[in-house]
C-alpha cells in the first residue's frame, strides 16, 4: 500500500515531464518565438521559405576593402539594403579584409561584425596585388563547405552592383567553369582578356580548383584581375566567359575631364556595375540615379532637399534616414514587457561624418542586445498648451536621423538653442501615434560614448519631468 501511494505522488510530476518535453523539446528551453532576434545580416538576401519560390542560384559576392575603411563599408550597407531583394536567387555580400593588425581596428571591426555578421578575416598580410584574392578565393571553399554556393564573386569597394540586374544575367547561365565580368582590354584579342577587377564571378568548382591548386600560390603577384585570368587561362579553366559590356562600366559625368571609352560612361538604367566611385559625390549621383532614396517618407524630423540649388549648401544639416523602420526592441524580441521609462537621446553631429556615426551604431547595437529597459527611438512630443509650442532634440542612431536647418558653423553659437529650435510642434503628438511620448531628453556629442545599461540603471526611479517649453513664436 505504501509504494502503491509513493507511486501515485511521483505520477503527477511525470506527466508534467513527458507534456514539458513534448512541448519544448529543444535541450529543456522554452524560448519564443518573439525573443529570437534576427543574426541575418543587412548584406543578405532574405532566406526562402516553404511559401516563396525556390532561390535559382546562391552567390557570395566578396568586397575587397581594408579594415579601416568603416564609412565606405557603411555606405555599402545602406546602398545594398535599399535595393530590392532580387527574384529568386541569394546574394550574400560579405567585406573581406586581411589580418587586423591594429588596436583600434581589432576592437572597431570587432563591433562590425557583432552588428552585422557581414565580414570575412582572411590570414593575410593587407594587399592588393600580391596574392589577397588568391587567398580568398582559396578560402571560401573551406569556409562553406558545409553550404557550397553556386557562384563566388569578387568585386571593389568602390564598385556599386545592381543586385536584380546581376541575378538575372546569372540565371540562365551555367552553374560549372563560369567566368563571368567585363572583358578587359577592349580591342584586344580574345584569348588574352580577363574579367576587370570592378567586379567578376566564378562557378564554385572553379573556386574549389584554385583552393586545390599549390603552384597558384606561387603566381599571385602583379594587377590582381589580369593574374586571376592568367591562371584560368594557362589551366584551360572558366571557358564559359560571359562579358557584360556597356552594363559593366567605370562612373562619367560632365563635370570630369576624362571621355566617354568602351569601359567609362554615363549611367545606364539596365547597369550590373558602376565602378570608380571614388568619393562622396560619384555615390550619391549614382544612387540618387538609380531611386535608392525613394523609400524617404515627409517627416518633422528631418529636411532634406533632394535636388539642392547649385552650388550645393554644404553647410545645411541635412542626413537621410535607413530603409529600416525603427527597430524599437520590443518588436525585436529583446523584451516583452513595457520600458520603466523611455529616453530620447540626441547626439549633436554632422552630416558629413559617416564614418562617426557608422561606429556609433555598432557600439550601441550591441549593447542594446543586453538592455532590458532601453530608450527608444521614436520621435514623440510632449503635452503642452495650445500657444506654447515643444522643443524636440536630435537622435542620432541607425534608424532614421533628425536634422535642422541651421548652419554647422554654430555649433557653439546657439546651435539647436531657443532661438533656433530644430523642431516646432504645433500640437502634442503631431505626426506620430498616441502615447509615443518619452519621459526624458537628453543631449549628447558624437565624441561622447553612453552605455545605455548603466544609463538606464541611473535614470530608473528618477523623478520624470516634463518637456521644456517656451513662449509662442
């Protein structure tokens, strides 16, 4: 009688154990849905799913850029993750530097790929025509044997490709000794061309070849594009050469000395590459060319004058937002419950200061992961009477920038001051939902680095004031 009674109490509790496995089989965790947070990379296509057609091909298009080049990489992100996914293929683009010998570029680019996941260290002494390529088009095979690609592609990053053109001359074409590019020089016999360094893509056995290959190793030095068609050449390898001529060609407007040539001319719409973007300029003319800031949507929080009167007033405050909305992390699956308090915090800067601001959205990427109770980035207002008008501050973060109309020069001259507020509010809540108000306002500089857990630990139980105001203007 007794066991038969132990027997019965111990019963109950198997149950619960045979329903909790059943339930939540994954190495006894129960983790929702909701508190996954999203590791793809802004540089990736979206993955398919059991709804969407199946990818026709996968690509891994490498960008060969330098660690210390973080606004180019910056610039690179957004300008890929404003195109449109391209139909049915995966285009992986991923930044490849050589072995990171500096301190600040080990911890700098270390935040990059926390944030991102979108860089490839090679072991390699930083090059550019002394055997960089063979080591990463030797490597890849190794780093995705488990997931082969179809296509291995090397491009520069001054180069801009257009994702959907690209997946579309790719699909048709072989998926074995591919070489695919534009065939330099022009006017030049055809058994001793080879795909210019902008941009060219191989076949995955071709890759696996050059990593199965010793004596290549032997044999890196010297322009890198004509090196890498040498060895297809002399091997009798990539013979299914496809040439995009006139889609594949270096930047050109009239404001540059040089001519129009078979591999330079003005912007194409059916463009697979730009190349020589070189600065500032050639990116935003080419982006603005190709509609990348269509997605920016009328705003309190910013001015932007798209075609700006010429000569351009570099002097005007004017910084375009991400494609992105903003990522409160809520919605991201880091917290479920609501915030003790939200914080808008402004970081005064410029808007030629990319690169700043790239590294300060790395920063507070990750440490945001680890805040239960973080600020958010939505702009709101605060209650106010009907002739008193709310001064909101700046945010500067990767969701989308606040700007004012002021000159930068007075930044110590009553910059963002009473008489030059960024943005007046005729009326609480104006363009934004209900209950978006925030509880505090801060200022900071972008030299200036907070570490928001700690913030919000000094902030929570505070005495929540309201938004400063002053007289009707």
């Amino acid at each position: 009688m007794k066991k038969l009674s132990s027997s019965l109490l111990v019963l109950p509790f198997l149950v619960l154990a045979v329903i909790y496995l059943l339930v939540s089989p994954n190495d006894f965790s129960i983790v929702s849905s909701r508190t996954r947070c999203n590791d793809t990379p802004v540089t990736s296509t979206p993955s398919t799913n059991a709804t969407e057609p199946t990818a026709d091909f996968r690509l891994l298009l490498g960008v060969v850029t330098r660690a210390e080049l973080y606004e180019r990489r910056a610039l690179l992100r957004l300008a890929y993750a404003l195109q449109p996914a391209p139909a049915r293929a995966v285009i992986d683009v991923r930044f490849v530097v050589c072995r990171i010998t500096r301190e600040e570029d080990a911890v700098l680019v270390a935040l990059e790929i926390i944030a991102h996941g979108d860089i490839i260290v090679l072991n390699c002494t930083e090059n550019m025509d002394d055997g960089k390529t063979h080591t990463y088009f030797s490597g890849v095979p190794k780093l995705f044997a488990g997931a082969p690609y179809d296509y291995v592609g090397k491009t520069d990053d001054d180069s801009y490709y257009r994702l959907g053109a690209l997946a579309d001359t790719l699909r048709d074409k072989p998926r074995r000794d591919l070489y695919h590019g534009f065939l330099a020089p022009c006017h030049t016999d055809p058994g001793m061309q080879f795909m210019s360094g902008m941009g060219y893509i191989v076949s995955w056995d071709v890759a696996a070849w050059i990593a199965a290959t010793e004596e290549l190793k032997n044999d890196v030095t010297g322009p890198e594009d004509e090196v890498f068609g040498r060895w297809l050449r002399s091997s009798g390898k990539g013979m299914n050469r496809y040439g995009e001529q006139t889609r594949m060609y270096d930047y050109l407007d009239g404001e540059m000395r040089d001519g129009a040539n078979c591999f330079r001319h003005a912007l194409v719409s059916d463009t697979v590459v730009v190349h020589k973007l070189k600065d500032r300029l050639k990116w935003a003319r080419t982006l603005r060319f190709f509609n990348a800031t269509q997605g920016l949507r009328t705003s309190m929080l910013y001015h932007v004058d798209m075609q700006p009167a010429s000569p351009p007033v570099l002097a005007t405050v004017c910084s375009v937002p991400a494609a992105t909305t903003n990522q409160h992390l809520a919605t991201n699956g880091v917290y479920t419950a609501s915030p003790d308090f939200r914080l808008l915090l402004g970081a005064l800067t410029r808007a030629d200061l990319y690169e700043r601001r790239a590294r300060s959205s790395a920063s507070l990427t990750r440490s945001n992961r680890r805040l239960a109770a973080p600020s958010s980035t939505s702009a709101s207002s605060c209650a106010t009477s009907p002739r008193r008008r709310t001064r909101c501050r700046w945010r500067s973060r990767s969701s989308p920038t606040a700007t004012s109309s002021c000159s930068t020069a007075r930044l110590h001259r009553g910059y963002g001051q009473r008489q030059d507020p960024h943005l007046l509010l005729d009326h609480p809540g104006a363009g934004m939902s209900a209950g978006a108000r925030y509880d505090y306002v801060g200022k900071t500089d972008d030299d200036t680095y907070y570490r928001p857990p700690a913030l919000a630990d000094a902030l929570r139980g505070k005495a929540q004031a309201t938004c400063t105001t002053g007289p009707d203007s």
